[in-house]
C-alpha cells in the first residue's frame, strides 16, 4: 500500500482532508445562502413518518404531474400524491418497478442523467419531455434521490424544465465533500443554480450519518431540501 492511498484511508473515520481544503469564508457564504427562508405555506408531510417521507409546501393546487427518479424500495410519498390525483412519472434501472402499485404510476427502467444510451440512460428534460408537453402540462413536483447524481442531472437541466417545477425535494449526498477544493466549484455552482429561481424553506439531514465538522461548520454528508419557486413566497404570511 503506498502512503497516499494509506493516509487517504485513514482520512475518512478521521475527518481528515488529504487535498487543499476550500476557503472557509467560501463555504460559510454557501450555507449561509442555503438557509431555509419561511414559504408563507404550512408544510405537509407526504408519505412515511420516517425515511421515504418529506415535508413539502402545501401549495399543490393546480400540480397535475410528478417527475421522481431515483425509485429504491420505497414508494409511499408517490403513492400519496397519485392518491390526490397527481401523474407520477418514476425512473430507475436498479429495481423492476415501484414498490406500490398505482394507475398514476408510469415507470421506466432507467437511470436519469445528463445523457440518453441504450444501456439503461436516459437525459433526464429528454425523459420529461416524453412525457408530459411542458407548454401545457402547468407546473411540476420533483422528488429526486439518485445517489449523488442530482448534480450532474441539475448542471444539465434546461432552465425551462427548471422554472417548471414549482415544488422540488431533492436529496442531496456527499455534501461533506464541498470542503475539498476540487469538489467545491462544481457541486456550488448546481446549489446556486436552484436559488436562482427557488428558495430553501426546509431542510432534514439524514441522520443515517454522523454530521461532519468542517472549517468550523457542522455539514451533515446528506440532506434532504425542499425548495419553492420564488414566484410562489407568500412574504409576511
């Protein structure tokens, strides 16, 4: 074992950083812009009580359609929304189908992301797109947990398709990696690509990992945003 890859494993357990570490003023101004504003909305929770659950705006009138890749075993928080009418459209090459059944339920056997192959890709605005007509289809809900691939599929998301969604739950992996200098400017800029149309108004860190201390902040390596586009804020509600 040569002495980079031994120190590179003794760096995880210990929470130390092998490579040149971002400027804590950068990383303090990130989180700073990802605290959660008040929405004027109550929040719902939809689905489970524990994992698979999410606390959302209760600002769904008028949502006809649900786009959520990344299926798993759970499919509780699709479940629920089909119940109050919504099209839910899943995509995940890792299982056979959803765990429930529902006839609002449309699943493909793909993994979304920044392309489409005939090995089991597709490009995540191609896969909506085929879906539903984005000029008459109204607003959307988004529900994402890929396992670290949200950033590539949000870097390459098309700003139409993002105005779309009025609503987005996203879980967000590996997020103890921003302290790292090479990691920083990519996973920042898909961050602040969201907040250019939509605020943080709740936040829940997986407890599943113990929470981090980096640069004197306490980042949890995953969490779970709900955002709300900005035209939606009801300020001083």
């Amino acid at each position: 074992m040569s002495i980079r890859t031994f120190y590179q494993k003794l760096a995880g357990p210990l929470n130390i950083y092998t490579e040149r570490m971002t400027e804590e003023k950068q990383l303090a101004a990130l989180v700073d812009r990802l605290k959660p504003v008040h929405s004027g909305h109550k929040l719902l929770r939809i689905g489970p009580g524990k994992d698979g659950g999410y606390l959302i705006p209760d600002d769904l009138g008028g949502i006809k359609h649900c786009f959520s890749p990344g299926v798993d075993c759970e499919s509780d928080f699709e479940y629920d929304l089909a119940e109050r009418g919504m099209h839910v459209y899943m995509a995940d090459a890792s299982v056979a189908g959803p765990a429930r059944k529902h006839p609002n339920f449309h699943f493909e056997p793909f993994y979304v992301g920044s392309y489409s192959s005939a090995d089991k890709w597709i490009n995540f605005d191609t896969w909506c797109r085929s879906q539903v007509e984005l000029e008459s289809a109204g607003d959307l809900l988004l529900q994402m947990d890929i396992e670290g691939g949200e950033y590539e599929v949000i870097h390459n998301m098309s700003e139409r398709l993002l105005k779309a969604f009025r609503i987005m739950v996203i879980e967000f992996h590996h997020l103890d990696r921003l302290a790292a200098e090479s990691n920083f400017g990519w996973m920042m800029r898909a961050l602040e690509k969201l907040l250019q149309n939509h605020a943080v108004i709740h936040i829940h860190p997986n407890n599943f990992f113990p929470t981090l201390r980096i640069r004197g902040l306490s980042i949890p390596p995953l969490m779970e945003f709900t955002f709300l586009r900005k035209d939606r804020l009801r300020p001083g509600m």
